[in-house]
C-alpha cells in the first residue's frame, strides 16, 4: 500500500489554491495605490476609537513554555484535576503559580 502525501488531498489542494490572475483592472488600481503616500489616505469616514476601557492587556501574548518534570504532593495534584475536570490542569497550576510570584514580587 502506498502511503499518500498529506499535500495532495483535496482539502490542501483547496484551501492554498492560487487567488488567481489579476486583472488588468486590479492592476491598474494596485499601481495607483502603490503610489499613493500615507498623507493622501482619505481617513475621515473611520470613526477614531479613543475608548480603550474594554481593551484586554495581553490578551495575543504568550509567554515562552518551557517542558519540566515536577514532583508534586499526590493530593494537590488530584484537587487540580478534579477542579479542571481533567481537562488542562496544568494551565491551571501555571495560573496558580504565576499569581503566587506576582504576589510576593510586590512585597
């Protein structure tokens, strides 16, 4: 039996298909906008957001994971679990050990 490369199944064919040829049409409007500077930008039909209070700092950042093998006491191991439902408990000791750290980095 020979095994298929993942690249040549349909789905991969259609989802990294080629756009297409540009039209001289879009051609044509792609060079004007190359030639265009930033202060010829027409932006007074977009509103301008200055209400930051609902912003989520940090929210795309990810820090660095780093693989460790850690020995940990038989039952905070279960109360994790049971409180993650199994699922990503050890995000949630990671959450519990980064509020810890930036409690006592404060003091």
């Amino acid at each position: 039996m020979v095994k298929k490369s993942s690249d040549s199944s349909g789905y991969v064919k259609q989802r990294y298909k080629s756009p297409g040829v540009i039209t001289p049409k879009l051609a044509a409007e792609l060079k004007v906008l190359k030639k265009m500077t930033d202060d010829d930008i027409d932006f007074s039909d977009i509103p301008l957001k200055l209400d930051w209070s609902k912003a989520e700092v940090g929210k795309f950042y990810r820090p660095v994971k780093k693989l460790v093998s850690l020995r940990v006491d038989a039952d905070i191991l279960a109360w994790f679990k049971n409180q993650a439902k199994g699922k990503l408990y050890t995000a949630m000791m990671n959450k519990a050990l980064r509020m810890y750290v930036l409690a006592h980095e404060k003091s």
